[in-house]
C-alpha cells in the first residue's frame, strides 16, 4: 500500500510527510508529559512515533528509482523485460512511465534487430546453398557444364547481389547517410521512365501513363521517387496476369501530389495491407514462387517515401487488383 500515490507532486507529499510526522511528534509529546513519563522518555517516544510516521507515509515514494537502478542495470545486460512499479502520479511516477515506455520502446527494436539478422542469413542462405549444390553437381560431373545450368548459377548471383544492394540501400536510408537531393523535374518523364525500366524484364505488359495536369512538375528527389516507382511497378508487373493493364498515374491537389500505380492482379488482403511495408514481408503465394522477389521493395519504397515526409498505402477500397497511393507533399 502507497498512501501518498494519489497526490501529484513530490512538494506536496513531502509537505504532507513533514506536517503529519511534526503533528504526531506534538501529539505524543503533549500525551506524555500529561501522563507524568519522563522528558527523555517522552523525546525518545513521540521521536520514534514520528519515525514510523513518516515510515508509514512516505512509504513507496522512492522505491521506483531503486526499481529504475535495477532495471537499467538489466537492460545494460541485454534484458529489456523489467518494468517499474508506476502508480505514484507525481514527478517519480511519471519518470517511471516515461521508463517503463522507453524499456517496450528498446525491447521492440532488440527483438527487430535479431528478427533482421535472422532473415537476412535466411535470405542469404538460400541461393548460396543453390549455388554450392550446383558447383558441386557440374564438379562431380554429375549434371552438364552446358548453358542453362550456367543460367541458373546466374539468376541465383544476381538474386543475391540485388539482395546486398538492396539492404545497402535500406540501412543507408535509415542511418540518413545519404541526404535527399531535392530538384523539380517533370513527373510524366520519371513515370514513364521507371515504366520503360520496370518493363525490361518482362515485354508483355500494357503500361498506361495519367497525368493531370499534363505538364505537371514535382519537386523531390528524382533518383529516390523513381526508385519508388519502380519498385511498385514491378510488383504490379510481377503480380498480375499477362497483359493485364498496369496504370501509373499522378495528379496534383494544393497540398499535394499522389502518384498511384493499379494492377488487376489478386490484389492484397486488408489484414496484409499494412505488414506488406516491412521488411522481408511477403505473402506466402509471393514466398514460395521460385521467381519471388526478397520482400525489401516496399520496405525501402515506404523509407523514401517517408523521408519526403509523404506517406504511402494500400488503398484497400479499390474492387480489385492493388492500387498503391503515394502522397508527396506539393
Ligand atoms: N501489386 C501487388 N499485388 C499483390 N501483392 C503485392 C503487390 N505488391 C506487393 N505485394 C505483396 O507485398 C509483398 C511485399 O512486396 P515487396 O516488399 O515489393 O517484396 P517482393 O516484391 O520482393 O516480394 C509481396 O511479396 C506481395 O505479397
Ligand atoms: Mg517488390
């Protein structure tokens, strides 16, 4: 039990403790002078009657910063599961609160940054066992040196140096080691240019470009927007049907310019909508085809995207196929 946790400041209680203890030191006193006992024995009395006093109030009021001690001093070891007692509502309890938050704050991250490690060796692992299994195979003799073996090893190396350039990318993003380059270019030349890239790996596909206003310009960083784009066109190419329309569009309100870009493939469930933006995440239909990207584009889109201080979406009423919503600020 905590007495003094209702009150809202350390000053009050103090206060309290003191008067209370001070009250009962005089009460005591009084009592026992009356009761014709001895000074000293009065003084030692009504002396430890405030001493239990102030035991009894002020009881609880520093115990949270010895639970801080010993909890930093778990989180200094890695261990981010203590948690401080924070009832109290003055200054202690909402030092306690403020703790308590940072500790789920830290816990969050140590578990992220163990689930990244885990993934990343994952993902690395898979097409370097692919690899060895292959050397080893055209080593023992056991399968042809001939060119499709040789295509396979390839398409296994660029999975895994598109992989390393893509977490480059995404730690460089996060650690803000390489600042936005801002400039005003058009918006049609950057769609229909990250439209032309995103469709060299597949021809079949019918790519419509929507700009409104026609000439319209942005202004944001080029390299980064583009990268954006092509990474959700991509993925509008990669899941929808062949020769299925893919529309980019981007029109400009005051405040901002949207850039969308709508497939009419299976489109993505709502509960999927907002975890398809971290990282490594991928349906388990995108998980097990063999061509399956590594579930970075989105993450690294979502970045950049954010980094222009816009935001990006699933838009989750469109009937069917996905339509991804970019917002930049204008
Ligand atoms: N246009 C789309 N249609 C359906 N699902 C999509 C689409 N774009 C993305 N997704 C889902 O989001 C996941 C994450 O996408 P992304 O981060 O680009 O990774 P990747 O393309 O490497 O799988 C995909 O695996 C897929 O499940
Ligand atoms: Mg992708």
């Amino acid at each position: 039990m905590r007495p003094l946790d209702p009150l809202s400041s350390i000053k009050i209680k103090l206060g309290v403790v003191i008067v209370a203890s001070v009250a009962v030191t005089a009460v005591g006193h009084t009592l026992g002078l009356r009761a014709g006992m001895p000074l000293v024995a009065v003084a030692l009395g009504s002396g430890a009657l405030s001493l239990l006093m102030v035991q009894f109030l002020a009881h609880g009021m520093t115990s949270p910063l010895r639970e801080m001690v010993a909890a930093a001093k778990n989180m200094a070891r890695g261990d981010y599961s203590s948690r401080v007692t924070a009832t109290s509502r003055d200054e202690v309890g909402e030092l306690a609160r403020a703790f308590n938050a940072m500790a789920s704050e830290l816990a969050q991250v140590d578990r992220m940054r163990r689930d990244l490690v885990a993934n990343v060796s994952h993902e690395l692992r898979t097409p370097i066992s692919a690899l060895q299994a292959m050397l080893e195979n055209l080593i023992d003799e056991v399968v042809e040196p001939d060119p499709e073996t040789f295509a396979t090893m390839l398409q296994q190396v660029q999975r895994l140096g598109r992989l390393v350039n893509q977490l480059l990318d995404l730690s460089r993003l996060e650690s803000g080691t390489v600042p936005l380059q801002y400039s005003t270019f058009s918006v049609r030349g950057l769609l229909e240019q990250a439209g032309r890239e995103a469709r060299m790996h597949s021809q079949d596909v019918q790519l419509k470009v929507e700009v409104t206003p026609d000439g319209m310009t942005a202004d944001a960083d080029p390299e980064r927007i583009h990268q954006v784009l092509y990474n959700l066109i991509e993925n509008a190419i990669r899941h929808s049907p062949a020769g299925a329309p893919i529309t980019v569009s981007a029109h400009r309100s005051d405040s901002n310019v949207t850039l969308t870009v709508a497939d009419e493939g299976p489109g993505i469930p709502e509960d999927e909508a907002s975890r398809v933006f971290e990282r490594f995440y991928r349906s388990d239909a995108a998980r097990s085809s063999t061509q399956g990207g590594t579930g970075l584009g989105l993450a690294i889109a979502r970045w950049i995207v954010e980094l222009h201080e816009g935001s990006i979406q699933v838009d989750t009423t469109a009937p069917h196929g996905c339509k991804m919503v970019v917002e930049l600020p204008a």
